[in-house]
C-alpha cells in the first residue's frame, strides 16, 4: 500500500471512527447521486412524467452499480509461493 494510499485509508477510518450515523453523513451524497442518474433521465427524456423517470434513473443506478461491481479488483503482489512479498 503506498503511502498515500495508507494516509487515506487512515484519514477514512478517524472519520468514521467519530460518526454515529453513518447513514446520516452520507444522506447527501446519496441525494447528489441521485439527482445526477434524474437530470440524466429528464435530459434524454424531458416530456417523461415524474414516476417513470424516477424507475428509469433507479435503473440506470443500478447498472452503473453492477458494472462496477463486476470490474476486477487489484491483487496484491504475490511471489511465486502465493505468499505476500516482503
């Protein structure tokens, strides 16, 4: 792990080691992300009645999610007997 990469990861676990809520700080975020898939929805279809464009952001939510899920994930550096390098 570089060091910024470690810096990060401890920059990320102090925060939420002082966060009760989780949900809460990060209801925002999930909004923006939201209102972002909607303007995508209603710029494509702009006579689209509120509901459908709703279902139709969700989904395109869903297979943006989906292909980040199936992406492949960094491996480690291994030597040859599949134990971590030094």
């Amino acid at each position: 792990m570089s060091s910024k990469s470690r810096a990060g990861r401890i920059g990320a676990l102090v925060r939420w080691g002082k966060t009760p809520d989780r949900t809460a700080a990060t209801a925002p975020a999930r909004r923006a992300a939201s209102e972002r898939w909607l303007r995508e929805v209603q710029a494509e279809f702009p006579d689209i009645d509120d509901a459908t464009a709703q279902k139709l952001a969700e989904a395109r939510k869903r297979a943006h999610m989906t292909r980040i899920a199936s992406l492949p994930r960094k491996r480690k550096a291994t030597g040859s007997s599949g134990q971590k390098a030094a």
